[in-house]
C-alpha cells in the first residue's frame, strides 16, 4: 500500500497543519537521515483503517520512496483524532520483531457440536526478515473438534519468520459446551440430597423394628 507525504518545514507548526487537515509525523530508520513529514490526515485514516500493525507500506516524499511501518500513532484522547505519526524504515533484509494479527477461517466443528471457542491470542510475536513479515496470518480452524486446540507448531509461517511463543502455546481452543442446570433441577437435586441422608441405614431400622 502506498502513501504520499510532503516534507514540513520546522516553522511549520503542528497545530497549523493540523488546521489545515494535515497530521505531523516523522519518517526515520537506520539507513535514511530522520525528516519531519507531514500526511493529509483523510488519506491516514482511511489507511489505518485498511492496514494492521505489520502492514508493509510504501511512503513517498520529496522524490524518495521507502518500504515503512507505522512505528507510532498518537491520539487526541478526547476525540480520538490524530495528532501525530511516526513512520519507520528498516533496512531491506533487517530482522524485525512485530505482533502480527491471526484471523480465524471457517466454523469449527466442534463449535457445530455446540463447543465454544477460545481465541487465546489474537496476535502473535513473531521475528524474521523484513520481507517475510505478512500484514496477518489467515489460519483455517474448521476441522478441530471439542477439546481440540490449535498449537504454535501447527502454524504455517513464510520462510524465514519464526514464532516468540512455545511451540505447544495454544492459538485457539474448543472448549466443551457448559452445562446449564435450571432452578428445578437444583431443587430436585437438593432434595434427593436430602432425601437420602434422611433414610435410616439398613442395620438401624432392623433394630428399632425388633
């Protein structure tokens, strides 16, 4: 994905540009000079919108093109707007290390068997070289069953990238379905409790009969 931005001059103050529909920001990186930049604020949002935390992105400004991460995005507390954006440009081939989002495909069976699922990381930290590193991971759970789990292990990873989790942590399990006792049959339990430590034992009503 690809997103345009000029340079901004120091003078240039944050809350004018702000005025002016525009958000500050700062392109930095170990091979590239840090230069202050400044993006047209409708094009940021609807990009955040479409894009992950390890989305890969092409930024342009002043006649230079760099593959970058949006490394930070400040917000106005209040209303939520931005007010800042920092861009990061690694080095091709830099070993990185990013969360990245998993997306669940298709209904488990066990969830057809009336099983609940657990999404226990939703993201995971992974590490690998820049161009290995995917926007998400798309994992298809339709065939695990009740008491199933998917692992780390049994993840499909691009060459290169590897997992910061244990290879037997649990991505997403199906748990069985709980049981849901009503009111009436707490009471009938309760009172086929009572009802049976009420019962004399066999040897003690043979005695008191004689």
């Amino acid at each position: 994905m690809k997103i345009v931005a000029r340079i901004r001059s120091p003078k240039e103050k944050p809350r004018a540009l702000r005025r002016q529909g525009l958000v500050p920001g700062v392109v930095y990186g170990p091979h590239i000079q840090s230069t202050p930049i400044a993006v047209e604020y409708k094009t940021l949002e609807r990009l955040v919108a479409q894009i992950t935390r390890s989305t890969r992105l092409e930024l342009e400004y002043d006649g230079e093109k760099h593959f970058v991460f949006i490394k930070e995005l400040q917000r106005d507390p209040i209303t939520d707007r931005f007010l800042h954006v920092d861009f990061y440009a690694p080095e091709p081939g830099q070993i990185m290390s990013l969360d990245i989002p998993i997306r669940l495909v298709g209904t488990p069976e066990g969830v057809k068997a009336g099983g609940l699922l657990e999404h226990i990381h939703e993201e995971i930290p992974v590490e690998g070289p820049l161009e290995a590193i995917p926007p998400y991971l798309e994992v298809d759970i339709s065939q695990l069953g009740l008491d199933e789990a998917l692992l780390v292990k049994d993840l499909s990873l691009p060459e290169g990238l590897r997992v910061l989790l244990p290879e037997d942590e649990a991505i997403v399990t199906i748990l069985p379905p709980k049981v849901v006792v009503t009111e009436e049959e707490a009471a009938e339990e309760v009172a086929e409790e009572t009802a049976e430590g009420a019962a004399p034992a066999e040897g003690e009503e043979e005695e008191g009969t004689s």
